[in-house]
C-alpha cells in the first residue's frame, strides 16, 4: 500500500528493531529511520530530515529536547513519553532483583508514579529528581540517586538515561534503565498520526479575506483626470488579483473599495510565513498610494469564516488601517500582519452581537460595521444621518431610512441635536446602543 505519511524517526540505535515492529502496524505511514548512539546527532538528523518528511518523531524527550532549536515551526514533533507499560516493566524487572521499600526516580512524573501505584496496590515511597533531566545534569542526577541510596539501604533507582544506569550499576545499585515499552511507543505512533491528519485538516480548511480601500474616494478627489483615475483602479486591481493568485485563491469584487478573496489556511500561512509578513500593504501604499485594510476569517464552515473576517476587517479599520487581522476560529483576534510583536486578544462580543442583531432582522450587517468603524475613528459614541450618508457613500433620504430602521429595533436612540448654521434645520444625534448582555 502506498505510504500516505513521511515520517522522520530519530533516537538510538537499540531501539530499531522495536520501531520497526511497531511501524509496520501502520500501513500507511513510511518511516525513515535516522538512528545513532550519539545523542548530539539528533540534531543533525532533524537538519536533514525536516524538508524531507511530514512530521518527526523522536525516541524520547531528550533528543527531542536537544533538536528542538534546530526545529522548523512548519513541521510537526512528537517523541514517545516515559510513562505506561515501560514503567510497569521496570518495576517488575526491580521486584524480581531485591525487595525495596522505596524507589529513587529520575525523568518521569508523578503523577504516572502515582498511577502506577494505585493500578499495582504498591505501598514503596519514593523520591523522584525534579529538575529537568538533560545531559548536561548527569553528575547531579546520578550523586541525588546515590544520596538516596545512602540514606536508605532498601532503596533502587528507576532512571530514564542509559548514561546514568551504567554510572549506578558500576557503583553496585541496584537500577532499572526506564525504556518504552512497544505499547507506549505504539500508543506515541497513533497520536502522532492523529495529530498530524488534524493538522492536514486544519491545513485544508478554507478561509474568508476582506479587503477594504481605504481612501479611494479621497484619492479620486484629487486633481487626477478620469483615465488617470481608470489607470489606478486598473493598477489596483491587477495587484490585488496576482496577489490572490500567489495564494492560489480566488478574488471577486464586493464594490469598487471592497474584495473578498478565498484561500486554504495552509497555503495562507506558507505564504505569510506563519502570519509574520504580507507585502500588499506596503506594495499598493508605495506604488500607487493605496492604502488596505484586510480581515482574514477562519471557521469551521463558510459562513463562520465569512463572519470573521467582517469583524477582523472591523478590527483592522479600527487600528489605523494599512494592517491585517485575522479573526480565528475560537473568536480570538490576531494582528496586525508585518507588526514584529503582533497582538493576540479575545474579540469583544458586542460588535459581533450587534452584527447578528442586524442580521436577524433583515438589515445590513455591512452598514453596520460602518457605522461602528466611524465611532471608532472619531473616539466618541455618536453620530449623524448625514455623517452615515458619506460612510456608506449614500444620499442623505438613504440614511435617514436606515436610521429609522435601527431605532424602530433599538439598535441606535437620539441623544440630542447638533445645530449646523443659522438657517439649517437642527440635526439629531445618534449613539449605538449596547447589546443585551453587555448591558447586563
């Protein structure tokens, strides 16, 4: 059957058998071993394997320790943890040799020692080495078992490193070398595999992008002639497209200030090299003047990510414009995009309350993201009819209709009048109201 998951397999070399047995339960994963007695290699291995494989998979936490700066973020990790049957085992194999009354342990936690005791009606005490275990502690791991030993004559060591169990034995104590078992290393291969098609998955979803032009009307009041003005649209456009394309997505026009595109996650993180860089924005804003801004939505269907990316268009209109946000699945906010220390917060509820409000009752949730975006801009809670004409770039009559609407559903109410000159009529002032359950 043909192998559906590379995966790179690095440890040591008495471990190959056993992975090989355990491997080939897994049709459909083809490993490649990577395997030496010098743990440093784990290293080099990583290096090489990591554009060559879907995922790595180490023999322990150790080496998967020591490789972990050479580690690309793109790529999936695992290693197979020291608990279940390898601790089993090991007391047993410990049973068999002396009759202890506690145990010196080293690299395993305890929460599995306490397990293990309960599952087996043990009553030894034990002391268990709580630093990190790593190479460059053996001295001290191996002088803490001794000191227990000291302490303690009917005590023995369960260690997690080879090194350590050969300083013991040579020193005559008693000592069980703590290896995984075939089971926790087949139990380690079927949560890798399960981690790894959820992150295929995740890779695979689809997600929604808006684009906004920020000052296309201011641009097109300047002293430009109309085929100067067609010249940039066209300009505009045609970035805007191979931008999509770069993404292997599809783009279409909402209006002549808003785009929506859509494209895989994985692809949209490749090309942002993981949510760090997205060089439309300075592009258009250098070459033309144009200035975006843009809302990325995930979700686990079309219409969640479509939602999201409408409040992360909000989120980024409301930061200044020229940036992206991106809206994740679990309604958190992430942005801006090309900022060196970007910001992750929870999204708010009331926008997003305000919007399925609108939504329910027919209107548009798009006028209503406007609206909130001019609040925003203008750092106060109010507004006019003639204001939300030029937002929405409708006539006076318009607005003044829509206003009806949302105070007819107490979306919006009057909070006074503002008088523009001697001879014009006074104008009502509006503020959003909250929602329901900010108002609770």
């Amino acid at each position: 059957m043909k192998a559906h998951l590379k995966v790179g397999v690095i440890g040591p070399l008495w471990i190959y058998d056993t992975l090989v047995r355990c491997f080939g339960l897994f049709p459909t994963i083809q490993p490649i071993f990577r395997l030496s007695d010098e743990i440093e290699n784990a290293k080099k291995f990583t290096v090489e394997l990591e554009d060559k494989v879907d995922c790595l998979f180490y023999s322990g936490r150790i080496p998967y320790l020591l490789a972990k700066e050479k580690v690309s973020v793109e790529i999936p990790t695992f290693y197979i943890p020291l608990k279940g049957a390898g601790l089993y085992q090991s007391l047993y194999k410990l049973k068999s040799n002396m009759n202890f009354t506690q145990i010196s342990f080293d690299g395993i936690q305890n929460d599995y020692i306490e397990i293990v005791k309960k599952n087996l009606e043990e009553t030894f005490s034990y002391d268990n080495y709580s630093d990190l275990v790593s190479l460059d502690n053996i001295e001290d791991i191996v002088n803490f078992h001794m000191e227990n030993v000291e302490k303690n004559s009917g005590t023995a060591v369960i260690t997690s490193l080879r090194l350590v169990s050969e300083r013991l034995t040579s020193n005559n104590i008693v000592n069980e070398w703590l290896k995984p078992s075939e089971e926790d290393i087949i139990v380690a291969i079927e949560r890798m595999l399960l981690g790894t098609t959820q992150r295929k998955q995740k890779e695979m979803q689809i997600i929604v992008g808006r684009i906004c032009i920020e000052n296309l009307t201011m641009l097109a009041s300047e002293f430009m002639t109309e085929q100067q003005i067609q010249k940039r649209n066209h300009t505009t456009y045609r970035m805007l497209l191979h931008f999509a394309e770069q993404m292997s997505g599809y783009l279409t026009a909402l209006s002549s200030t808003e785009y929506l595109f859509v494209t895989s996650r994985g692809i949209f993180e490749r090309v942002t090299e993981g949510y760090k860089v997205l060089p439309i924005l300075d592009e258009l804003k250098k070459k033309i003047g144009v200035t975006l801004s843009i809302g990325v939505g995930f979700g686990f269907s079309a219409l969640e990510a479509g939602s999201h990316a409408r409040v992360a268009l909000m989120q980024a209109q409301e930061n200044g414009g020229n940036s992206c946000y991106i809206v994740n699945e679990d309604k958190s906010v992430f942005g801006p995009i090309n900022l060196i220390a970007p910001m992750k917060y929870p999204l708010t509820v009331t926008d997003q309350l305000l919007i399925q409000q609108s939504e329910a009752v027919g209107l548009n949730a798009a006028n209503i993201e406007k609206t909130m975006a001019l609040i925003r801009r203008k750092k106060k809670n109010e507004f006019t009819a003639h204001e939300l004409a030029s937002v929405l770039g409708i006539t006076p009559r318009s607005a003044h209709r829509i206003v009806q609407s949302w105070l007819d559903i107490s979306l919006i109410e009057v909070i006074g009048t503002e008088k523009i000159s001697r001879r014009g009529r006074p104008r009502q002032v509006f503020t959003l109201l909250k929602s329901e359950e900010e108002r609770l």
